[in-house]
C-alpha cells in the first residue's frame, strides 16, 4: 500500500507519521507543497517523479511551517486530486473551513457551539469600543496556530494605539473577550469522529497555556458534558483526526477552535499513546474498505 503523508521536512509530527506510515507499509513519501506540480491539463500532480494520483491515498499532517492564506491554495491543489478520486484524510475541503479562523468561528457558532464574546471588524473604532465592553481581548490573526501573533489588549488609554498597530498587519481584526483560564485549556482528541482522548496544556504565568509560552502537557479527564460538546463542534467539520480546544470556565465549557491537524505531542506526552500509529491503522483501515 503506497501512503503518502503531506508535511513539512524536519517538522517532528511529519517525519513521525512518515515513518509511521512507512513501518507499515514499506513505503515512505513525505509530500512537501512546496514542490508540487500539478498539471490541469492531464489532470497529473507530481513531486520527484512520483504521481500522486497513482498513490492509495495521501494524509494531510502540514500544509506548510505557517498558517497562511496560501495555504488554502495548496489544499486546493489537494482537493483536485480528491474529486478525481484519490482517497485524502482529511478531507481538504474540510480543512479549508477549519484553517481559516473566521470560517471556523462562523461553523461553530452557526451550530450552537459556546465561545468567548467575539467581534470581527475592519474599524479602529469598533475594535477600540468591543475592548472597552470586553474590558480585555486577544486579537488574533485569521490565520495563526500555537498563539503566533496575537496579542491582548486592554481598555485604558494605550487600547487605541495598539489597536491600529495590530489593524496595520491584520485589516480584518478578530478579536475576543479574554477568558480567565483555570490555569489550564484541554485539548479533547478525535479520530474517525470517535473521542481519543484528551490532554491538558498547563500554564506557567502566561496568558495563554502554548508550549512556547512555557505551558506543560498533563494528563485530563474532562467531564462528560465537556467531550458531548467537543463532539458535536468537531462533527460540524467530519476531519478524520482532530484536537477541538476547550476551557472548562466557570460557566461551562468554551470552545477555541477546531483544530486543522491536530496535534501528536500532547497525545504522546500526556496520555502515552501513540497517535501516528493509530492514525495510520485508520486510514489503512479506510484505504481498504473503500
């Protein structure tokens, strides 16, 4: 069975599934985008001499080393080879509506799915009265992971200034009320849309809880009407594995986001398990069931 992963050369999640994939099978293609060619005409995508369209099937761990909005043009080059027929997990345009962060935010609340207070707004002036009624928000970029780029703002005199300086790198602002974390948010693991399991990302003094900001992986057990919600925010996008990230406030659970790829580090971390391998036996499973 030819696999072939789609990451980033050296990113630790990518080789790891590629050399998953290749353990299982005896074969081993890691698909940077970068050096994909695809040619309409023949209706042909090749990297290195090798045509995609003649693999069993391709699984997206990476788009790229950074969100972007070239991204989405590089699934789009994925989702071709889908319509034709090849076998993808996840599915790109399912990634599409996730990777974009206004698109995921407008799914989620569309289906009913608890967040912080959001505004979207290209005004200085709107953003400036939403931090005003939030008293606190993060801005974040529509196209960020692991908390690159954003930043809190706080309503006092400064709020105007920082404001324009984001709005100067982010026309579209997206911002929410800052959520008192209970020193911890929770990233609840799906694959195949079945609960995995779900690991907790602790913070050290920060803002936010990241890896790069110092937080820790620890095991979780969220409570039951935590994972019903996180399964019924994760449904609304039918990945084939995913991390939806959640804070149990006081009010109740919150949800982040639905993430693009979901992360292995934290699984493997906190929780011992090994989600490449798990990963891969899925797809292998789908592969041959198709």
């Amino acid at each position: 069975m030819k696999i072939g992963v789609v990451g980033t050369r050296g990113g630790w999640s990518s080789e790891l599934l590629a050399d998953t994939v290749a353990a299982k099978t005896g074969f081993r293609l890691l698909v940077d985008m970068e050096q994909v060619c695809l040619d309409l005409d023949s209706g042909k995508a090749w990297i290195g001499g090798v045509d995609l369209g003649e693999l069993d099937g391709l699984i997206i761990k990476k788009i790229g080393a950074r969100y972007s909005p070239d991204l989405l043009d590089r699934l789009e080059l994925l989702r071709f080879l889908a319509q034709r027929g090849l076998p993808i997990f996840s599915s790109p345009l399912s990634i599409m509506r996730v990777l974009d962060r206004l698109s995921c935010t407008v799914t989620l609340r569309l289906g009913g799915i608890p967040m912080p207070p959001t505004t979207i707004t290209e005004s200085v002036e709107e953003a400036l009265g939403a931090v005003e009624r939030y008293g606190a928000a993060v801005f974040k970029p529509l196209f960020t992971s692991k908390a690159r780029g954003m930043t809190v703002i706080d309503h006092g005199p400064e709020a105007r200034d920082l404001i324009a300086a984001f709005h100067a790198e982010n026309p579209i602002m997206y911002l929410q009320q800052k959520i008192e974390l209970p020193g911890q948010d929770l990233g609840i693991v799906f694959l195949g849309g079945k609960y995995m399991t779900t690991y907790a990302r602790c913070g050290t003094g920060a803002w936010n809880t990241t890896i790069e900001s110092g937080g820790k992986y620890a095991p979780a057990t969220p409570c039951a009407e935590t994972i019903r919600m996180a399964e019924k925010a994760q449904a609304l996008f039918n990945l084939d594995f995913t991390c939806v990230d959640v804070v149990e406030a006081a009010t109740g659970p919150v949800v982040f986001e639905v993430s693009a790829f979901g992360g292995f580090r934290g699984i493997q971390d906190a929780c011992g398990l090994d989600a490449a391998a798990m990963y891969t036996d899925y797809v292998m499973e789908k592969i041959r069931g198709s």
